[in-house]
C-alpha cells in the first residue's frame, strides 16, 4: 500500500506541471495576439488618418497601447511560468 502512495504524487504533480504548461503556453500565444492585433490597430489608425476618416486619432494609439502593454505583460508571464 505504501508502495503505491509515491506513485500517485509523482503522477499528481506530472498532472500539475503540465497544467501550469499549458496555461503558460495560452498565456504566451493570448500575448502574441494581442501585440499583432496592436500592430494591425496601429496601422488602421494611421491609415484612417490619412484619408481624414477618423476624428480621434490619440484615441486610436491609445487603445493600440493599451492593448500592445497587456500582449506584453502576457507573454511575460507566460515565460515566467
């Protein structure tokens, strides 16, 4: 019986370790997507701009940061996991 005990905590961290993993992993490709959605709204806005098509254009940028600085925490906490 005490044989057996060892083995189903080594198997419950295997489990453990491969969740925190993947959660790291979703962490990391959630930042990238974010940080490529803020490329993409950086070039919309700039693009919009030019033919005079939007009224805000500080507001633009600042939602692209937003979203660039939240990709960026992502992808460092995922490889900090």
């Amino acid at each position: 019986m005490k044989a057996r005990i060892p083995s189903l905590h080594c198997r419950h961290r295997a489990i453990i370790d491969r969740e925190v993993q993947t959660k790291a992993m979703l962490r990391s490709k959630l930042g990238t997507l974010l940080v490529i959605s803020a490329a993409l709204s950086f070039a919309a806005g700039f693009a919009l701009d030019a033919q005079g098509s939007i009224a805000n254009l500080e507001l633009w940028i600042a939602s692209a940061v937003l979203l660039l600085l939240s990709g960026a925490v992502l992808i460092v906490l995922g490889q900090n996991d």
